[in-house]
C-alpha cells in the first residue's frame, strides 16, 4: 500500500512506517500530522489517481524531527568586474513517520500515539520527580545543620590569631 502526497511545493510517495523528510511544518515532536492532498492511492488491490485529489483519502503520521538539513554554498560570480559573494543557507525541514493512510485514522493509531503521549509526559515529569526529592533532603540538611547549631557548642580555640610563645629567651 502506497501513496503519492502534495506538500511544500513537492510530491512525495510515502507507505506506512516509512520516515519522510518534508519542508518545515509548524509543530513540535509528537504532533500529529495530516496530509490531505493526495494525488494517488494504491491500497494493493486497486490504483485511484485523483483529478487532480483523490477524495476521502488522507495520509497521517507524527513529528520525528524539526532541524536543518546541510549547510550549502550559494556562491555568486560575474567574470572580470570583481564581483563575488559568497553566502550559506541552511534549509529547515521536518521529519514525519507515516502511521496511516486511507479514508481516515483507525482507531489502534489513535491509541497508540496517546500512549506515546502519555509515556513522553511521564518522561518529562519525572526530573520534576528527583527536583523534589532533592529540594526535600535540602531541607533535611539545612534542619539538621539548625539542631547542630542550637545545641550548646564548646569552647572553640580561634586559629586565627598568633599564639605566643610563653617561653623566656
């Protein structure tokens, strides 16, 4: 199973599972994302083309990765008038999985991304988790050091100042 997909100004075939590197697309990773533009659909048995979009079929998948592809050189030139610049540009991009394709998401898609969700949130919250352990033995340590502090101390000896000498020369 198979389709050709419209976006950014390109068409791309994509099948299930495949990672597609697209133009930028607004997101962060983990949304979800939708491509409605398809110009063809092969479920395996039957080919539709679309004139110019095949109705009721849509392509979905998730956000993998927001970056930049390689850096390349726009070099402009003009023989004999000492004209040169020299430029880079970095293009964004955004890679998608595609989870599904047809007449709309199924049902196990939608779990499954919601599970990822949820495991992704637990994965977030859990650093909360230890900043909160941390902040508590913070706190059992500044308690502690209080006790030390309150209970009568000894007297101490300063080390800062000279001892003299109490032996005559």
């Amino acid at each position: 199973m198979y389709a050709v997909v419209s976006t950014g100004g390109k068409q791309y075939k994509v099948q299930k599972d495949e990672i597609l590197r697209v133009e930028k697309l607004p997101g962060t990773v983990g949304d979800r994302v939708s491509f409605d533009k398809v110009l063809l659909f092969n479920d395996g048995e039957t080919v539709t083309i679309g004139q110019p979009t095949v109705e009721g079929i849509a392509v979905g998948g998730h956000i993998v990765q927001q970056g930049k592809a390689k850096k390349i050189v726009v070099f402009k030139y003009k023989r004999r008038k000492r004209y040169r610049r020299k430029q880079g540009h970095r293009q964004p991009f955004t890679a998608v999985k595609i989870d599904w394709m047809g007449t709309g998401e199924p049902e196990e898609a939608i779990e499954a991304k919601d599970e990822l969700v949820q495991k992704e949130e637990v994965a977030e919250t859990a650093p909360v988790a230890e900043e909160a352990a941390g902040a508590a033995t913070v706190e059992a340590e500044s308690a502690a050091e209080e006790a030390v502090e309150a209970a009568p101390a000894e007297e101490e000896t300063s080390t800062d100042e000279p001892v003299e000498d109490k032996t005559e020369s």
